[in-house]
C-alpha cells in the first residue's frame, strides 16, 4: 500500500491542478481530456520502454490498454 500524500506534496498536487486547469482556458472537461490523454501517452511509452527491456529486469506490466473511463 502507497503511503499517504503529506502536505507538501497536497500543496504541490493543488498548484499542479490550478496550473493544468488555467492551461485549458479555464475549462474542465478540456482539463481532465489533456491528462487522460497525457497519461495515455505515457502508459504507451512504458510498455515501449518495458518491450525493450531484457525481461529479467522488468518490474511488472501493466494491463493492457483500451478499457474504457468511467
């Protein structure tokens, strides 16, 4: 289990958002559209990464893509 946020990093995630957000015009739906669409790219450059990689040194991977957001 992951251990949970300290306040330092609530106040960095809360600039990140307020950052991300302006970013998009101001526009939610456009906010939370960017990073999905961010965080797709980077689970295709990991897997990219964990193909080339001698399998004895891959951590774990990561379920396939394409399920769909709630």
């Amino acid at each position: 289990m992951s251990k949970p946020a300290s306040l330092s990093d609530i106040d960095r995630y809360e600039r990140a958002c307020d950052q991300a957000i302006a970013m998009c015009g101001g526009n939610l739906r456009s906010t939370i559209k960017a990073l999905i669409m961010a965080n797709e790219y980077l689970e295709i450059e990991l897997r990219e990464l964990q193909a080339a990689a001698p399998a004895d040194l891959a951590p774990a991977r990561l379920p396939p893509a394409g399920g769909e957001v709630a």
